[in-house]
C-alpha cells in the first residue's frame, strides 16, 4: 500500500504541477494572477478531445495553441492594458474569474456533454515493488519535471528568457533599455495557458474532465503555488508533488471523503508557518 500510494502521489503531483508552473510562469512575469488559467487549460482539453478522433498528435497540438493563442490575446487585449491603466489586484481577481465564466459558459454552448474522457494511448506498464503502474502516467510526472528544466534553461540561455527575468525583476528598466514588456507579458501568458492545458490534457486521459473541471483545477493550482511561493517555480513543483502524497495517502488511509480537510488543514499550517510559501513568493522564475 505504501509503494502504491507512494507512486500515486507523485503521479497526482506531476499533473498538478503544470496549472501550478502555469500560474507560476504568467504571475512570476506580469504580476497579474489569472484566475481563469485552469477554465482556459480544461476548453484546450475539450478541444483536444473534439480533434481526438482524427489524429491524437494534431488534437494535442491544436489544443495546445488554442490556449496559447487565449492566454496571448486576454493579455494583450485586457490584461496588460488595464494593468498600465493602474488596476489592483481586486479588480484583477474579478476581471479573470468573469473570463473564466465566459469560457465555461462557452464550453456548455459548444460542447454540450457533462464529462469527457481523453483516451491517449497507453504505452505499456511499469512494475515498481509489486505495483503495476501505467507508462503514460510516469510520462505525465517525467514531462512536469522536463517543462520546468526547459524553463529554467529558457531563461538562462534564450534572449526571451533573459527578457523574462528582466521583465519580472524591473519593468520600468526593462522598457528603457528597448525590452517589449507588453509582448514578454503577453508570451507568458499564452505559455501558462498551454501548461494549464497539458495539466488537463493528462488529467482528462486518467479521469475526467467535467465542464467545472477548470475551476478546481486552477483553484488547486493556485492554493499550491501560493504553499510553494507564488511565483516560484520550483516550490510550486515541491508543492505539488507534496499535495499529492498528501491527496493519495490521506485517500488510502482514511477515506476520500477526508482528503480535502486534511489537504486544506496542511495549506492553513503551512502558510502560517511561513506566509511566503515553502520557498518564498517572488516575482521572478
């Protein structure tokens, strides 16, 4: 049971990750939480699953840039523009959440289905102390990992990625010395989109994606990158792969019904422990 629950952790953990780098890559850059992140990510998914039928490369591949193309557009068009026109971080909230209702409004008119179920291929089995574990899950943890190396090495050694830093840690020197702020923000954007939507691509292929789906999973996404440090990539990867464990064992040994007190018990003691997160909130990757 230990090695089960172990495994099943860090499953969970890995999709949950990708909301969670998501908020982390639009916030950690533009400032701006979008609270309609994982809405927008589960209506990729839906699109995904609408493709699915004809090609599975090309269903990922056009889900994948419709949220890159609605995270990029909310941004240039709304965002940033309300932003530079001094909006705070209440207006912020309820300008994303209404976004968020467009779309799920938007995925009850077109895709007029309860729930769905994204069947990706399965790539064979892994057998790890006696529990049998399915490839593509392993491939879901292996791709969180790998996401947020690529970023990582983005930044370091690619012109947007140094824009990105550049951006994030001063605005006002990053627009003098010729930086695009408003394209740098509006990337970002696009990017944490296609992250929520990969997370929901995986999370629809081993459960269910629901037209609510994408409010527990961009809520959930947020709760643990703020328990990780909002903004910070790497304690929000920590984050998730705690949560997780926490969401499997707390399911193994007392019930599903006690996940959530028990998960939302551990949010409240860590963040009175520490307010910034387990490896502090910052506004840079």
């Amino acid at each position: 049971m230990l090695i089960n629950g172990f495994i099943t952790g860090l499953i969970m953990g890995g999709i949950l990750s990708l909301p969670v780098l998501g908020v982390a890559v639009i916030y950690g850059i533009t400032g701006i939480p979008n609270f309609a992140i994982g809405v927008i990510g589960v209506f990729g998914g839906f699109v995904t699953w609408y493709f699915i039928s004809s090609s599975i490369g090309l269903a990922i591949a056009v889900g994948i840039v419709v949220c890159f193309i609605i995270g990029f557009v909310i941004q240039r068009v709304l965002l940033t523009p309300i932003s530079e026109r001094g909006g705070d971080s209440t207006l912020f909230f309820i300008l994303t959440v209404s976004v968020g209702f467009v779309f799920e409004g938007m995925l009850r008119a077109i895709f007029p289905r309860p729930n769905i179920s994204l069947e990706l291929p399965r790539i064979g089995t892994i057998n790890l102390g006696g529990f049998t574990v399915e490839g593509f899950k392993i491939i879901a943890l292996v791709f969180a990992i790998v996401t947020l190396v690529v970023i990582r090495l983005m930044e370091e050694h690619t012109e947007i990625g140094k824009s990105w830093q550049a951006t994030s840690q001063n605005l006002k020197l990053a627009k003098l010395v010729g930086i695009k702020t408003t394209q740098v923000f509006s990337i970002a954007s696009g990017i944490g989109c296609a992250l929520a939507c990969v997370g929901a691509i995986f999370w629809g292929s081993l459960y269910n994606l629901q037209l609510s789906s994408g409010w527990d999973l961009g809520f959930m996404g947020f709760i643990v990158a703020v328990v990780g440090g909002i903004g910070n990539i790497w304690g929000g990867l920590i984050s998730a792969l705690i949560m997780g464990m926490v969401m499997s064992f707390s399911g193994y040994l007392i019930g599903g019904e006690w996940q959530s007190v028990i998960l939302y018990l551990i949010v409240i003691i860590v963040l009175i422990i520490a307010p910034k997160g387990i490896l502090g909130s910052e506004r840079s990757l």
